[in-house]
C-alpha cells in the first residue's frame, strides 16, 4: 500500500511540474517581450513609434508599395512636410492628371536612394558609430546618431524610428535622402510663385 502512494504522488508532482511550465511560457508569450537588438546583447530600452498608417503619408505609402512586401528592407521616407518642403510634392494636385506619373518617377527615384536591402533598426546603430550601406541604387548611406540619439542618414535627420510594416523597418525622416545629381534636377525654379 506504501508503494501505491508514492507512485500516485510523483505522478502529480510531474504533472504539476508540467501544468507550470506551460502556463509560464504562455504568460511570456502573452507579454510580448522585446527581442534583444543584435550584437551589443542588452535589450534596447527606448520607445519605439506605433504602426499607424497614417504616420507615413501618402507619399511613404506609396514608396513602400513599391517594396516587396515579402523581403526584409529598410527605407528611410521622407515626411509629409519634407515632400512638400523640399520636392514641392502636395498630395492633392501631386497625384492628379498628368502629374502623377511624374510624381510616381520621382517616388521610385526617391526609392531607390533610401531603401536598403537588409534589416537596421536604430538600436544596432552605436552612439558615435558611423554605419554605411548601399541603397537600392548603389548610392552610399552613412548612417549614425546626433547628441541627442537620433538617427542622421546622409545628413538628414531622423523625426520618427523603427516604424515596423511586416517585415520593413520605416524610419520616417526630416529630409530627402538623394544624389547631387537627382537634387540639381529636381530643384524648384526661382521665379515661380508659392
């Protein structure tokens, strides 16, 4: 009869076991930790921007619908204002008539000069480290941080991070990324009125 009992009882200190370690990994899951950033092996401890949709515009909409929705890119867009403020591209008459194969030219141009085919989230860019990358074109990135932790790309600033579109990382910046040669020909004519 002795025997008996403990048999029964190592069947439920087993299961007890067992049960534990499963609710254990569900609350993990459930928690949804953030991944260590790779190769410094510290968990990144900043604030990453949410997913909205709107948060691109729609120019960095229509960049990223240009991408391979199955590929890991990186794409630094450029924000509504930087568009309008630097490329004189406005949403509402930029997309109409015979402007808007133009501004798809330009969109893909612009494209090409600020996605990277591989995955950077600022995280995995060190403080006075200076990375670089060739865009889609061949066209150089160096990317780093400014003193207060930003991520600066050729010069431009960044105005938002690690925006994530499945497998995309957006940086959102203050700025167009491109060539001397692409700037000098989309520069807007001085005698024209606002």
């Amino acid at each position: 009869m002795r025997r008996g009992y403990s048999f029964k009882n190592s069947i439920a200190f087993v299961f007890l076991v067992v049960s534990s370690c499963c609710f254990l990994v569900l609350m993990i899951s459930m928690l949804k930790v953030p991944d260590a950033a790779p190769g410094n092996g510290a968990m990144p401890f900043y604030k990453k921007v949410s997913d909205n949709v709107n948060s691109l515009g729609t120019f960095g909409n229509m960049m990223l619908q240009m991408l391979p929705a199955d590929l890991a890119f990186t794409i630094f867009v450029p924000s509504e204002t930087a568009f309008e403020r630097d490329l004189r591209l406005r949403a509402n008459d930029s997309l109409v008539g015979e402007k808007m194969s133009d501004t798809y030219a330009v969109i893909s141009r612009i494209l090409g000069f600020s996605a990277v085919p591989r995955v950077l989230e600022s995280a995995m860019v060190g403080a006075g480290e200076e990375l670089s990358y060739d865009a889609l074109s061949g066209f150089t990135l160096f990317i780093s941080k400014d003193v207060r932790g930003r991520l600066v790309v050729n010069g431009v600033k960044s105005d938002k991070v690690d925006v994530r579109r499945g497998k995309l990382v957006v940086h959102i910046m203050d700025g167009i990324i491109m060539d001397a040669e692409f700037e000098q020909s989309v520069q807007p004519d001085f005698d024209e009125d606002d």
